[in-house]
C-alpha cells in the first residue's frame, strides 16, 4: 500500500509540471516578477489581522471621547472579526470566477475606504459599522493567497513560501496593536492611529496596482487580457461562466464545510481562537456557548446549513481556501 501510495503521489507531481516554453503561464515568470508580486502579498496580507487588531490599544481613549464604557468600545472589533472569517468564505467564488488580481486589490481599496470613515466617524455606531465592514473586506489577502503561491510557483517550492506567507498571520496581530500604541503615545489622539493604517492600506494598493499580475492561468483557455482589464476582471478566466462558476463553487465551498474532517479542525480552531482572544464578557460567552453547542449538536446529527455558517464564520476563510485550492495539502 505505501509503495501504490508513493506512486500515487509521484503521478500528482507529475501533473503539476509545466511547458516552459509558455510564457504566459505564472511559474515560468522570471523569478524577480514573482519576489515583487508576493512581496505586495505579504504587505497586504500583515495588514489583515494586523490591521483589524490595531485598535486595540486604543479603546480607552475611544470610550472617553464618545463617553461610554469601556466594554462597549471593545465591541467594535467583535463584529470586525467575526466578519472576517465569513469575508474570506464569500471571497473564494468570486476568486474563482473573475480572478485573483480584481478582487486583491479591489477589495484592498473598500478597506482603505473603510479605515478612512473609522478616521471621520462622529460617533460611536458608524465608527463600528466602518470597523465591521474593514473585517469583511480587509480578510481577502489571507484567502487569496494560497491561490496565487499555487499559480505562481512549482510545486517544490510551495512549503517554502506557504511558510514565509504564513508568518504575516503570526505577527500581524502583535505588530498592528503595538504600532497603534506607539502612535497614540506620540500623538496623543487615536485618530492618527487609524490615519497611519489607512496610508499603509493605500501603500498596500498603490503595491497591488504597480506590480501585481493576474496569475490565473489555464492550459486549454489562456487569457490574454489587457492590465487595465485584468484590474476590472475582464478576461482573466477567459470565456468561464461566471454565474455558474460561483453558484458551483459556493456548493462545492459548502460540501467541503460539511465534511467530518472539516468540522472537526473548525471546532478545534475555534476553540485555539476563542479563548486567545479573550473571552472576557458575557455576550462573548454566550456566544462561545452557542457556536459550541451547535458545532457538537452537528457531529451527532444532520448538520444544518445554519450550523455550517456559523462554523464558518468562526473559522478562518483562509482554512476553507486551502482545502478548495489545494487538495494535496
């Protein structure tokens, strides 16, 4: 069985070779090209978890200026958390449909629009709303990323640089509140804080825009799109049916979810999440509780599609796109 089993993944390497002689296929970029486009992968990818936990350090002074306790002002990552997990699920068919490079730096431009109304937030309810909706968006570059390292590099390289991508998610929630913190002390206003992240968001686009390439690619359907076009998601998957591109993979996506093996790692990365993050509040345990209590009632009866949501939603977007990209892991 080990020797079928070694033959089995010899084949799968096998698959995974390429013509050299195409050059419009991304592994035989030059290797310049590919350190310049994951280097905007990486500055974008710091900022998703970085950027979400950069308010953290500035809570106490949020809740003096609007007056409310300081509970309550935590609240405004909740939702921008939570969020992110279900930003990185809903990316994964649109990804497959129109490409990766429309909805990297698409999605990085409404996130920097986000930042920017967190800075000119009156009050408290529209500064969260703006916070939430930085989640959802701003979670794109952590899903996205397996996909273009797949795209872009051959398959002995991938351990290598799924590692180095992978250190963006390790440091970006220690860095983003410690940098916030440093600007707080030096400015004194927190909304400097939020200015700073914003300009490092248009960093990260201006990135995106000057040296980022679609690295979509298909043997039998190559696209040959303008960069102007590739930027709007014209052409990038060739005459790919988008509609039922997404509707396919959205039932796919839930398939997947729905697996044993699946649930199982999202129970146990939920609970790994959960409790580094503090659950330091009732709602917070209640809704621990809840997630809990629907993920076990799933693993002994028919899962619902509420429990897959909710399984999801608390999961990283980044896990679910690992399986649906690539298989082999």
């Amino acid at each position: 069985m080990a020797e079928t089993a070694q033959h089995e993944i010899a084949i799968d390497f096998a698959a995974t070779e390429v013509d050299s002689s195409d050059i419009k296929n991304p592994k035989n970029w030059s290797s310049t090209r590919k350190h310049v486009i994951f280097a905007a992968l990486m500055s974008s990818s710091i900022l998703c978890d970085g950027g979400m936990t950069w308010g953290a350090t500035l809570l106490l002074p949020q809740s003096i200026e609007w007056d409310i306790s300081l509970d309550k002002a935590a609240t405004s990552m909740n939702y921008g958390i939570l969020l992110q997990g279900l930003g990185g699920i809903l990316a994964i068919p649109i990804i497959e449909a129109y490409g990766r490079l429309p909805v990297w730096f698409w999605t990085q431009v409404i996130t920097m629009g986000m930042v920017i109304g967190c800075v000119l937030s009156p009050s408290f309810d529209s500064f969260k709303i703006f916070r939430s909706l930085q989640g959802l968006f701003g979670t794109i570059p952590q899903v996205i990323g397996l996909p273009i390292i797949h795209d872009m590099y051959h398959h002995r390289d991938w351990p290598l640089m799924i590692n180095i991508w992978d250190t963006t998610f390790l440091v970006g929630p220690f860095i983003g509140p410690a940098t916030a913190g440093y600007i707080l002390h030096w400015t004194g206003k927190w909304e400097s804080s939020f200015t700073v992240l914003a300009g490092l968001y248009c960093a990260s686009s201006l990135a995106i825009m000057t040296v980022a390439r679609e690295t979509y690619h298909n043997d039998h359907s190559t696209q040959a799109t303008l960069r102007w076009k590739a930027i709007l998601g014209l052409g990038n998957t060739g005459e790919l049916n988008k509609l039922r591109t997404i509707i396919e993979q959205f039932k796919y996506l839930w398939f997947i979810i729905l697996t044993p093996p699946m649930l199982l790692v999202g129970m146990a990365t939920m609970i790994n999440f959960t409790w580094p993050i503090g659950i330091t509040t009732p709602p917070c345990v209640g809704l621990a509780l809840l997630a809990l209590f629907l993920v076990s009632l799933s693993a002994t009866s028919s899962t619902t599609g509420l429990t897959a949501a909710l399984t999801g939603a608390l999961n990283t977007g980044s896990m679910v796109s690992g399986f649906r990209v690539l298989p082999w892991l």
